[in-house]
C-alpha cells in the first residue's frame, strides 16, 4: 500500500510555533485534509506550493493571540517571586563557596584588567582635548627631501609664524612662534629652582585658553614679562601674590611676573609648561637670529597655529605648503620642503612619519591594549561559562524535582538568571574595589594620572550593559538548557548528558590558553627587543659619565679653570665641553662637500662641537687617525668623522681628505665607531666633530670609579658653587639619560606582562575549578579504580592528560598568530631582534608546567581519597 503523502515538515513547524496552542489542532487538521485533496487534484508538487500560502493566510492576530490562562503569570514577575529567586541565588553560591570564590573573583578580574586598560585608552583618545580650541590647532610642519628621502621635521625657520599670517592671514586666527621646551634657572631672591618652560609669542595665551588665575592672558606684551603656572607660583611666592615680583632667568634675564595660570592637563603635550617667556625676549637675548643673512635656511623654531573658524583644516594645510619654497634661494630648491599643518588631535597618536606618510604612533598601543583587554575579559568570561555550565549539569534533578511539583519553565529560567546576574553583579561592585586599589601602581607605571570616571554616565552604561550582557550570555545555557528537561526521565535515572557536552567547555579552555601563551609569547619578544637594543655596542663608555648643562653666564668661557679646579678633586679623571650631550643630537646640518661627492646628494651630517678631551671623556674608539690635540695648532680647522659618514661618503683613504662645511674647509683627522647618541633601534646617523670652544652647551665629566658617586658629587658640587654660585649644581648621568630612550618600550612591556600574568591567572583560575568539577565529577570511578589496582600515578595522568592536551593543541594555535604580529611588530625597528624558535618552546613549556601544577592539586587529592568513601553510597 502506498504510503500517504505527508505536507511541509518546515511549513507545520511554522504553524505550530505562530499558532495559538487552542487552535492548533483544528486548523492544522482542515489544512491536512485540504492538502490530501489538492494532492489528488492537482498533484503533490503545487500543492505543497499551496499548503506554503494557506499556512501563512492564518499570520493573524486572530489565529496568534493566546487565551488568557485560568492561573494569572505576573506572579513570575512579582517583588516576592523576585525576591525568592535571588534568595535562592544566594544560598546556591554560600553552599559551594569553592566554585563561587573562583567564578566571582575571576570575572572581578577580568573586569578589572578591562576596565584599568579602558581607562588608559579613555586617557589616550582624551588627550589634549582639554583645550577648547582643540579641533581648530594645529603645529606647522614640513617635509623636505635629503637624497632621496623625505624627512618630516616639527623644526621651522624663525620667519615661518610671520610669513603666513602675511599671506594666508584670513584663514588663521592665530599663528605663533616658539622655542623648544627646556629647564631654566628662574631666581627670586634666594630661592633658585631649575624649571621647564618656554618662549611664546602673546596669542598662545588664547589659543591655549589658559585659566589665568592671577593677571590677564595679555601678561606677555611685554617683552621682559612671565607667566607661571600655579605650581610654580607657589614654589616661589606660597600664598602671597606673585604679580608684579621680579625674577631673574638664567642670570641674565630680568623679568615681571605678570600672571600666573592654572597648571595645564597632565595628558596634554604641554603638561610640564611651567613658565612662559614672551618670543621678543627669546629674540632680543639672540641676536644672532636677526642677524643671520639667510633666516629660511636655519630651521630651529616651532610654529603653531590656530585656524579661523570658517577655515578648514586640509585646504588651508594645501593652500601653505610652498610657504617655505618660495622664501628659499634656488640652490637651496633641491631639498623641496613642503608645509603642511598637524592637527593637535593627531599630536599625540598619530606624531609618526616615514617617507613624508604618515604611519601612525601611539595608536598601535591603543589598539593592542584595546585587543588584550577584550581577551582578557573574554577570558574571564570563558571561566564563567564554564563552570556555570559544569554545575548546572548536577543540578538536572533539581529540575526534575522543581518541575515534578509545579514549576513553570519560565519560573526555573528565571532562577537561573538571576543566579547569573547576581554572581556578575558582585563580580562588578568587586572589579571596582580593585581598580581603586591597583590604579595607583598602574598610573605609576603607565604615566598616567587616571582615576575611575564616577560622574561619566558612558561608564556607568557600559559598565552595566556589560554587566547584564555576561549575565545573560552566561545563564542562557542553564536557564533554556535545563529548563526543558523533561521531569521523568531525570528523576527516574535515564537523562543522560550526552557525549558531546564537554565539547563547548574544552573549545573555551583551548581559547583561553592560546590567548595566554600569545600574551606570554608577546611579552617575552618585547623584552628581548629592547635587550636587544640594550646590548647593542655604543661606540663610548657610560660608566660614570655625567653631563652639567651650561644655562648661565658665569660657567661660559672659563673652560681652563673649571677644568683644572675639578680635576684637582681627585673625583674626576677627564672632564671636557660640546653643543650636545652625548646621548642626543641637537643640530642637523647641510653644506657638506668632499672631493668625489654626487652632485646629486644633498648630505646632511650631524653635527657637534667639541673641546679637547671630549673623546677622553667619553672614550671613544677610533677606526682610523687620532684624535684633537693640543699638540696640532691646525686641529682648530680638524674634523673626526664617525664609520657611518665615511661609507657614506665613499672614502677610501679619508684620513687628509678635505671636508667643506658652508664653504669652511676642513681635514679629517680620525674616524671613530659608530657613536649611538639617538635611537638605540635605528641605525648611527653620519656624524662630524670639530674643534669650537664657542659653541658649546654641556660640560661633559668622568668621575674617577675609585670614589663613590655620592662622594664624587659633593666634591663636584663644591666645584660649581664656586664657578656658578647663582645656580644650583644640576647634573644628569648619560646611563639614565640612555636608559630613558627605552622608557616607552619597558613601559609597553611592563604593561604586557602585567595583563599576561593576569590571564595566565584567570585561565588557571578557572582550570583549577574545572579540575575540581571533573575529579568530583569521576568520584566513583576512581574509587573503583584503586579498588582494582590503580596507583595515585595512574589516576593523576587520567585525570591530567585530558587538560594537557587541550593546553598543548593552544600552544600549537598561538604559536603562528604570535609570530604574525610579533614579526610585524619588531619589523618596524630597523634594528631588531630575530623571534626565535626557543621564545615559543619556553611558552609552551611554562604554560604546560602552569597547567599541571593547577590540575595537579585536584588530581593527586582525588587520587588520594579513600575509596571506601567514594564508593560507600553504592
């Protein structure tokens, strides 16, 4: 007998779920007999398509809309019923305090790692947005182009402020002229103190918004004028009114306070501006600057700008760019600089350039930490599920025996919900308390002043939408999994789980670990690149090598006497002068010609001046020659060139060889090692030292290694109070001074391992109680095990291997994608470290070695349990 032809599976399901349950059956019943008609009428194929039309005919309120119930549902909802299920809550987590401590303090965790790096994103995208005029400032830049390449540079000449608001005045409202940020020696009578600021022309004042709090923003018209900031103010005058007291800068400034300003923001660049000078007085105090006879020539001077409102900022920045160009002489033409304006919104992330592009900066760390933090929370995340799920499976019978005396499904989701939410909740209120107590720690070490953001109701709104979010994501599994358990199959004994409800657990503990040993991965590659880059040969010695700044007349000129009066101390044993320090380069010049040059190469050096006995000082090494001395009367037109400016170059024999700098001849006399005095990741910058006891700016020291430097520095300091008595001694190591170009990368790497020790923790955390779940889980079954022979041994790899090859399947995960954005990530130094195969060895084994001793302490004491107690309920 042909068996009859049944409608749509797909299309009853439809009408079931739609339908109102009253109605059901006979609407379903007449549909059937119309379909077996039409069958017969017009075939199955059309009929089927038919079926599918009158199905959906009966989408109407009328056929949707349920009868109201005989016993009212609000009481699922009611303040009592709500009230019990978090009372029930409650007395399920006191009840297993274990598996509550884990769940609870390891979200808090996750939470709180989330919360601290949302923070530091929420500082790094606010930073200098405290200005009001902040989307209409901008620094006025330039690329130019040295052979070949384009440099960007913040460096402009000194007429570059004037020149634009001449012929682009209409789209500026305020264009400014600055030096560079550096300390000073501001005097009021006897105190003396070293301070950073600088000099500004007037309209800074307004474009900076400055909250005057004594004085007027117009305090720098006059030329022999400062503003203080309210710290400063304070440090000099404490509470008594600084307008109209005078000072004295660097010994040779007088100047009237004028004002004084609130301390600006800590996250803005111009957080340590701590005084400011009026530019005519910058001017007036160098007259060399108007003397010179080509000013577009020397760029020395920063520019900032403040557009006009009606201004756009990309037009404007197109409309400036031969600013410079056209100022310039035609021999000057090739190096093709072109001005462009930095927004101030991009001053912070976006400050770096490569081949005049724009590559970004700082927005790489936002980024990066924005991607840990969302793992890490994941993480924590992970944990939750995990052991909520794990526990909800015993909790099958609690089901049955809540469904088998009158429990509606919508009152056990209800219960699971609430378990969740409040578990989360206190998970929150916890991740609070120790965001307060790690924030200190953590701005010392991020540089931040962050504090949580109470009053921001975006905090709060994510905090919460978070909150609820885990919450439901979390219970969803209990509340609709074991909500439809069916009542007589769990109290009889034959629910079964299934054999593939671990699958989803163990999928989450491979996430969590391969994240983990990413993060460790990651760490480990950070910190051999910067002790890569610490290793790396430097061409001198640090050793016991200070620098003393010369910010004041009375140390200029007495070269001789200062030298004798310190090396008389016994403390020194070599002591001499440059225009720079030797861990920085402070002049870049062009000009330079030698014999064999390319006509078609610009060749810009570094440059410093130096005395006798700088190389002493610093013990530098020579490839080739020798060096200054004052035996060689012709050593004043000498020059010392290092290894990279000779390849470049292209000398063969340099030695003799003459160097033209500005048409000033010069002989090489030696060719010293590379000299790392910038970047400790980028290669040695070509770099000339001459003879020029007139230009210096430093007091170069070497302290004897037979004296403590605490000894040392009293003998030095007598010295200098003798030479400089209106200035305090004020000196800097050139290790620390060395050690702070690694800052930002030790400060990244800091960080890194601090989230990685955290998520290691977190995903031991909830592995410690997963352990726990399946030695509780396997009582039984290691009961009868050691009644049949079984050693601990044995029953600690039973229970171990499972955990084991889920962290090992993560090593082998983790490996290729750290590799991928670690290789990228020390791509960007020229000099780099290699990742090497051991890096990810020594992960895999640490997370391994974490693993077992987490899982161990389950296993070995469920391996040690008397079985006669596990086995005495049977």
């Amino acid at each position: 007998m042909k068996s009859q032809i049944k409608p749509p599976r797909l299309a009853d399901r439809l009408l079931e779920w739609f339908c109102a349950p009253h109605l059901l059956e006979d609407v379903q019943g007449d549909l059937h007999e119309e379909f077996n008609y039409q069958v017969k009428r017009i075939g199955e194929r059309r009929a089927r398509w038919l079926y599918w039309w009158e199905v959906l005919g009966f989408v109407k309120p009328a056929y949707i809309r349920r009868l109201q119930s005989e016993f009212p549902q609000t009481y699922l909802y009611s303040p009592n019923m709500i009230r019990n299920y978090f009372k029930i809550a409650l007395r399920n987590l006191l009840k297993h305090k274990g598996y509550s401590f884990i769940n609870i303090f390891g979200l808090a965790t996750g939470m709180a790692v989330a919360m601290l790096i949302g923070l530091w994103i929420y500082d790094e995208l606010a930073y200098n947005k405290s200005y009001p005029n902040y989307e209409r400032i901008a620094q006025v830049m330039q690329h130019q182009t040295f052979d070949g390449e384009i440099n960007t540079q913040t460096a402009n000449p000194y007429l570059m402020g004037p020149e634009i608001l001449d012929k682009y005045g209409s789209d500026f409202k305020h264009v400014v002229q600055s030096s560079w940020m550096g300390d000073h020696l501001l005097t009021f009578e006897e105190k003396k103190l070293t301070k950073t600021g600088n000099f500004f022309e007037p309209a800074i004042t307004e474009m900076l918004s400055l909250k005057m709090l004594q004085g007027t923003r117009s305090g720098l018209k006059d030329m022999n004028s400062i503003l203080l900031s309210e710290s400063v103010a304070k440090a000099y005058f404490g509470d008594a009114d600084p307008v109209g007291k005078l000072m004295k800068v660097d010994n040779k400034l007088n100047v009237k306070v004028t004002g004084v300003y609130a301390d600006l923001p800590y996250n803005s660049d111009f957080r340590d501006l701590s005084f400011i000078l009026p530019w005519e007085l910058y001017l007036d105090s160098n007259p060399w600057i108007r003397e010179k006879t080509n000013p577009w020539r020397s760029n020395f001077t920063q520019t900032y700008a403040q557009l006009a409102d009606n201004a756009d900022m990309a037009q404007v920045s197109a409309k400036i760019k031969n600013v410079k160009f056209n100022k310039i002489r035609p021999e000057e033409r090739p190096f093709k600089p072109v001005v462009f304006l930095h927004p101030m919104s991009q001053w912070h992330l976006y400050s770096e350039f490569k081949n005049g592009i724009n590559t970004g900066g700082r927005i790489e760390f936002v980024w990066l930490f924005g991607i840990v933090g969302a793992f890490v929370l994941l993480l924590a995340c992970i944990n939750f599920m995990n052991l909520s799920t794990a526990r909800s499976e015993k909790r099958a019978k609690e089901v049955g025996i809540r469904k088998a005396v009158g429990s509606v499904r919508g009152q056990l989701i209800n219960q699971f919900f609430s378990e969740s939410l409040l578990v989360v909740v206190v998970a929150f209120v916890l991740s609070l308390l120790l965001v307060q107590l790690i924030l200190p720690a953590f701005n010392e070490v991020a540089d931040k002043q962050m504090s949580i953001l109470w009053t921001n109701p975006l905090f709060w709104l994510l905090g919460i939408g978070f909150t609820l979010l885990t919450g439901l994501i979390a219970g969803s599994y209990p509340a609709l999994y074991l909500s439809s358990f069916q009542p007589i199959k769990v109290l009889k004994g034959t629910f079964r789980v299934g054999r593939f409800a671990a699958v989803p657990r163990k999928i989450l503990v491979v996430v969590q670990f391969t994240v983990s040993v990413t993060l460790i991965i990651g760490t480990i590659v950070v910190f051999r690149q910067i002790q890569y880059a610490k290793s790396r040969p430097i061409g001198y010695s640090r050793d016991g090598l200070l620098t003393v700044p010369i910010n004041t007349p009375d140390l200029v000129g007495h070269y001789d006497v200062l030298r004798n009066d310190l090396l008389k101390t016994g403390a020194v044993t070599e002591m001499s002068e440059s225009s720079s320090p030797i861990t920085s380069i402070w002049a870049i010049n062009n000009g330079y010609d030698w014999r064999g040059k390319d006509p078609s190469i610009q060749g810009n050096f570094a440059a410093v001046s130096v005395t006798h006995d700088f190389g002493k000082t610093i013990g530098w090494e020579f490839k080739e020659g020798r060096d200054f001395s004052r035996e060689f009367a012709l050593d004043s037109s000498g020059i010392i060139l290092n290894e990279t400016a000779i390849k470049f170059m292209g000398l063969k024999k340099p030695i003799g060889e003459i160097v033209k700098i500005n048409e000033k001849s010069f002989h090489v006399i030696g060719v010293v090692k590379d000299l790392v005095m910038q970047s400790p990741y980028s290669p040695v910058f070509r770099t000339s030292f001459v003879l020029d006891y007139n230009d210096v700016g430093v007091i170069n020291i070497k302290i004897n290694p037979a004296i403590s430097s605490r000894e040392a520095l009293a003998r030095l300091e007598v010295v200098f109070k003798k030479h400089n008595p209106s200035a305090p001694f004020d000196y800097k190591f050139a290790d620390e001074e060395y050690a702070k170009k690694f800052s930002d990368e030790e400060r990244i790497g800091k960080l890194a391992t601090f989230f990685a020790v955290l998520a290691i923790f977190i995903s031991c955390l909830g592995l410690f109680g997963l352990a726990s779940f399946v030695a509780e889980q396997r009582t039984k079954e290691i009961g009868i095990r050691k009644v049949l022979g079984a050693s601990v041994s044995n029953l600690w790899g039973l229970l171990s291997k499972d955990f084991v090859l889920l962290v090992i399947i993560s090593c082998l995960i983790s490996s290729p994608i750290a590799y991928y954005f670690m290789d990228n990530w020390v791509q960007k130094y020229e000099y780099h470290t290699d990742i090497s195969w051991w890096v990810f060895v020594l992960s895999a084994v640490g997370a391994l070695a974490i693993t077992l001793l987490t899982v161990s302490f389950q296993a070995i004491k469920a391996a040690l349990m008397n079985p006669v107690r596990s086995l005495k309920t049977e």
